[in-house]
C-alpha cells in the first residue's frame, strides 16, 4: 500500500507592505497547496500582516470584516503597489555590498524578483550588473 510522504508544513506568508505582489503570489500558492476554503482566505492573511500593513488593515476593518480575498488583493493593491516599482528600482540602484557575499547577493535577488514581478522585460542586463 504505498503512501506519499506527509506534506511539509509550511508558513503562511507574512505581509508588512513590502514586495505585495511576491506576497501575493505565495499566498495564491498557500491557498492552492492546503485547499484553503475560499470563506478562510482573508483570514489566514489577516492573521499574518505585521507593522504598517497590520495597523492599516485594522484601521480598514473597523468598517466591518473583509470576507473576500479578490476584495482584500485590491484594498491592499490601492494602499501599497502605488510607488513600489519606482521604490525597488530606487532601492536596487543603492544596493551596495557592506557586509558578507550571501547577504548582499540574497538582497540583490529579492530586489531583482521584486522588479520582475512588475517588469518581466526588465533589461537582464541591468540586473546582472548589480552582481
């Protein structure tokens, strides 16, 4: 009788107002991976907002609770993709090494995926450069 392995438990993904899109990305995937009910989904979020976003969110809920996940996506679009293009290229260009090899080329990589997820024709170029 052959059994897959048991699945690894994974985190929910955190969201504190940075790289929205790659946190959206992982939670599309969360939802997916763990067959989250739909009624679940902006909870499982809720729970996991930290910092600015977090008091943002409650600030938002005193409305009244988000039930819909597309509804929370665009709430949370609005308040926090407006200039994060421009922030990631701005921060990407400042990016310099101060500290160990690993540090640098990680920080290096979720910049450089933070800008593809806006600009998937972003010049290869300009991003090897940076390494």
């Amino acid at each position: 009788n052959f059994r897959s392995p048991p699945f690894p438990k994974l985190d929910f993904p955190k969201f504190d107002g940075d790289f929205l899109r790659a946190w959206r990305n992982e939670c599309e995937m969360f939802f997916e991976l763990y067959a989250v009910h739909p009624s679940l989904k902006t909870r499982f979020a809720a729970l996991n907002f930290r910092g600015v976003a977090k008091t943002w969110l409650q600030t938002v809920q005193r409305n009244g609770r988000i039930e819909d996940w597309a509804q929370l996506c665009d709430l949370v679009m609005n308040r926090f993709d407006k200039n994060q293009y421009q922030l990631l290229l701005k921060r990407f260009e400042m990016l310099k090494q101060s500290g160990p090899v690993d540090d640098y080329q990680g920080e290096f990589e979720k910049l450089a995926q933070g800008i593809l997820l806006y600009n998937s024709n972003y010049d290869d170029t300009s991003l090897s450069q940076g390494l």
